[in-house]
C-alpha cells in the first residue's frame, strides 16, 4: 500500500494508518506530542468519529494561554465502537464530519488566541480528482496550525504522500526532495530563502507554493531556477479564515462568487464573519472582521490587489510610516543576500530608527557600506536602516515565519 508518511527514517504506510485507527479505540481531546504520527492518527480519528479536538504545540507552555485545562492535556477518551474497511471509508467520513477543531493563532503580537473551524473550512480549498493522486508533499510547516492542517487535507484526502521537513536544516531538506522525488512543496517565503544559494536545480518538482508571508520578485526568480518545471503559486490563509486566495505571482484576485465578502477601509483588508471560524476575540465592524493586512489596488474593479504589510508592523520613523517589508524587499535583491530582517528601535527624536539583521550567502563578503550605497539607489533616506548586523541565522515563530520581536 502506498507510503502515508516519511518521518526520519521511520516509514508509516496507509496500511499502518488503518490498523493503528481500529485497533486504538481512543483519542486525545487536547494532545501535546513531538511523534507526528500519533498527531496525524489521532487528529483523524476525531474527526471520522466526528469528536472535537484542541491542537497543541508540541513546545507550548500552557502558560501562555487562557482557557486550556493543564490536567486535560494528554488525556484520553474513549471512543465508541467503530471499524474502517480502507482509506475510502475514513476519508468519506472525514468529507462528511461535523467535528470542530480549536487551533491557536501563532501568538506572535500578543497572547495566543483559539479559532474553532469546521472541517468544512479547514478543507475549502481541497482539490480531488485523478489527476491530484500519486503526488509526494514535502510537509513544511507546524502541524498544528492552519498551513499544515491544509497541506494534510489536500495530501491525506488525495492518498498522497507526506515528507516531514518541518524545522530541518537546508542540506538535509535538499536531500529529501532528491530522495523522496517530492513533487510539491508549500511553504513560507522563509523556507524557500533558506535553501539559496542551490548547486542543482529539481525538475521533477511540479508545483511550489508559498505563504504566510509576503514574497518578493527576487525570491520568484530564485525558486524558478532551483524547480525549473514547477508552477509557482502564492496563497493567502490565516488562523481566522483558513485559505481565501491562491494566484501566481504577488497579485491576488477576490473571487468573483465572494467579491461581496471583502471591503477595504483604509487600506486594510475587512473580511465577512460568514468566512471566518468562530473566536471570543474576534471584533467586528459591522459584519467584517479587521485582518490588519494593508493591500494596495492593482485593478479594484476586477479585485486585484498586492499585500503591502501587515498593519501593525509599520514603523514610525520621523512622522513616516515605513513599510518593513518594502525595506527588506530592497535589500533581498542586493545580490548575496539570503535572507533580512527591518526592525524599528525606538528613539528620542524620530520616534523610532530602523535596523536591519542580513543573513549573507555563503563565501559572501559585502558590507554594510555596499548595502547602503545601494539602497540609496532605490529609497528614500528615511527607509535606509541606520545600523546594518549581519546574523547567521534568524529566530523563527512557531509557524516557521520570521520573528519580528
């Protein structure tokens, strides 16, 4: 039977899946685990046995949170006779489950926050058919957050193949993609950087997603050279609504059967409740929920727009809102450079400064002068960081983003 999963060395079959399901008759309603195996078994058999189920970091520190009931965590509860022939039968029960899952924002602005979503709108942007089966997945992000859970669902509900690459260094993820002849990768602007520079391109990748981030064109021209036979696709999701977008390229079009679920005030993208799953911590306008991710309009009457920033993430800097990721997009294209980082360090007179972290390529050997003198080529003065530290690596958020504190 085919492969489920590749985790290290271990390898689980669908077979194993299977067996594992109708032999544990017992689940976790809130489960901590660094096995992804028994996160992926257990997560199933919630919802085809259509049990609610809260998704924990497997790093989390309950302290962190309101709400979770430290004595429930790990705890099992049994579950009531049930017997699955094949994947056909769990997957047909997982399409028609009315369970609820409860996932965390990342918590990177403030306190975790839990979303409840139904596997309805964990699964909106699922595709089935023929010509989705036989595909290998390398597996990118958190399982425990909204990327991975739709990654899961579009590979498990196709019988595809997993790879767990999750928080691996860039030699050993290249090497899976080579072994494994992985065929499609979603993941975050972050991930793809961390692979550059590369000394061989992958043909056999068929299609590269991104998000969670904004990308650049630079990153776009780098990932086409490493998967030369890939289509390049950018996704938009969040905790709140699960996806919502997918396009090539940086520019997102609404679709036109939900162009009335979105309005712009401000700049800022609103979103209809009708979208999002349920929270105590949502506040509305109106029926629309506030995303605070700034868009600007490529053509407003087809719905085309580019993600600028997220909202809060503008920096003061002399009475100008500077854009952290219009700096950082700068300083991406300077040839070396992998990856950057613009932060604002407050100050007396300017309100804030800003300050860039650059990650250089290997055997790289340019200076915070020569990043200077050409990003005085392509800002204004006031975008130009005032003190450039070159790190070799940056911390990173749970989901695999970059970490802006």
């Amino acid at each position: 039977m085919r492969t489920f999963l590749y985790n290290g060395e271990k390898k689980y079959s669908y077979e194993m899946l299977i067996e594992s399901i109708n032999q544990h008759q017992e689940y976790y309603p809130l489960y901590k685990t660094q096995d992804i195996f028994s996160y992926f078994e257990n997560l199933i058999k919630a919802i085809v046995t259509n049990r609610p189920l809260v998704l924990l970091d497997s790093d989390l520190n309950l302290s962190e949170m309101t709400g979770v009931d430290e004595l429930m965590v790990n705890k099992a509860e049994k579950l009531t006779n049930y017997h699955f022939d094949d994947m056909d039968a769990i997957i047909a029960s997982l399409q028609q489950s009315n369970s609820e899952i409860t996932i965390f924002t990342s918590g990177t602005t403030g306190q975790p926050k839990k979303v409840v979503h139904s596997i309805g709108t964990l699964t909106r942007l699922v595709r089935l058919g023929d010509k989705y089966k036989e595909q290998v997945w390398a597996f990118a992000y958190n399982p425990t957050h909204m990327a991975g859970l739709q990654v899961f669902f579009q590979a498990f509900e196709n019988q595809n193949t997993l790879v767990n690459v999750f928080n691996m260094q860039r030699g050993e993820v290249l090497r899976k993609i080579a072994d494994y002849q992985i065929t499609h990768i979603s993941a975050t602007p972050t991930f793809y950087r961390l692979l550059l520079p590369f000394e061989q391109s992958y043909p056999f990748v068929q299609r590269v997603t991104l998000g969670g981030e904004k990308s650049d064109s630079h990153l776009y021209e780098s990932i086409g050279k490493i998967f030369p036979q890939a289509k390049i696709n950018n996704v938009y999701a969040s905790t709140e609504a699960g996806s919502l977008f997918v396009t090539k390229g940086d520019s997102f079009q609404i679709p036109e059967k939900i162009c009335d679920k979105f309005v712009v005030i401000d700049n800022e993208l609103l979103i209809h409740k009708s979208l999002l799953g349920k929270s105590d911590s949502f506040k509305f306008d109106g029926d629309y929920y506030h995303s605070g991710d700034l868009i600007e309009w490529v053509d407003k009457q087809k719905g085309i727009f580019k993600f600028r920033s997220r909202k809060n993430e503008l920096i003061n800097v002399g009475g100008y809102k500077v854009n952290p990721s219009e700096v950082e997009d700068a300083i991406n294209g300077i040839k070396g450079v992998r990856q950057s980082l613009v932060l604002g360090k407050a100050n007396s007179i300017l309100g804030n400064v800003l300050l860039a972290e650059v990650q250089l390529e290997e055997d790289c050997s340019i200076t915070d002068l020569d990043i200077r003198r050409t990003l005085k080529e392509r800002l204004q003065d006031f975008k130009i960081p005032r003190k450039i530290k070159f790190v070799k690596n940056f911390s990173l958020t749970r989901t695999g983003k970059l970490k802006r504190s």
